[in-house]
C-alpha cells in the first residue's frame, strides 16, 4: 500500500514486504503483490533480486488458474520471464501412473 500511496520505504520494510510475499505466494490471488513487491525492490535498486522473485512466482509458485494481471503480464513480458502454463502446472502435481506408488510398511 505505500507504494500505492507514493510513500517512502526503507530496505528493512522491503525486505519484509519480500519475506512475507514469499511465504504466502502460494495461495494465489498473489499477481498484485508479485508486481508491486518488484517495483518496491526496483525502487531501491535491487532489480535483479525484484525479477528473480517476480519470475520464481510466474513459473513456480503461482497457483492462481485465470491468466495473468494486465500490468504483471506486460511486464513479465518485457523482462522475458516464460510463465508455466497452468496444464503442466497441474501434469507436475500430479502423480506418474507408470511409476510404482510407495506403500505403508505393513503393505
């Protein structure tokens, strides 16, 4: 929100806002927490650590199933990031049928 309100903060608050975002990017509904958590980094100079998180939640971590905010996705485009698309997403948490399944140890 302090971005929103062109407020000042300082690295110790973005790192927490970076924190936090990571642990909760998993949820979904994340896209606008993903884009201003990047600009907030960008704006103290860490760019590089801003596209690495942006492009760790678009091609790992994201899990929401519409596509992806207007803004997050020009974005993501211009920095070249290949979001996951949803199938695989749902291909890779899935489990192989040709791969034996592990059972209990009385089994």
């Amino acid at each position: 929100m302090a971005l929103a309100r062109k407020e000042y903060m300082d690295g110790d608050q973005i790192d927490l806002r970076t924190k936090d975002f990571q642990k909760s990017w998993e949820m979904g509904y994340h896209d606008f927490f993903a884009l201003s958590t990047y600009k907030a980094l960008v704006a103290v100079g860490e760019k590089t650590k801003g596209k690495d998180l942006l492009a760790e939640y678009v091609t790992l971590r994201r899990r929401d199933r519409g596509p992806l905010l207007p803004s997050l996705r020009t974005l993501v485009q211009e920095l070249r990031i290949q979001p996951i698309p949803l199938a695989r997403q749902d291909e890779e948490e899935l489990p192989n049928p040709t791969e034996p399944q592990l059972r209990g140890a009385g089994h």
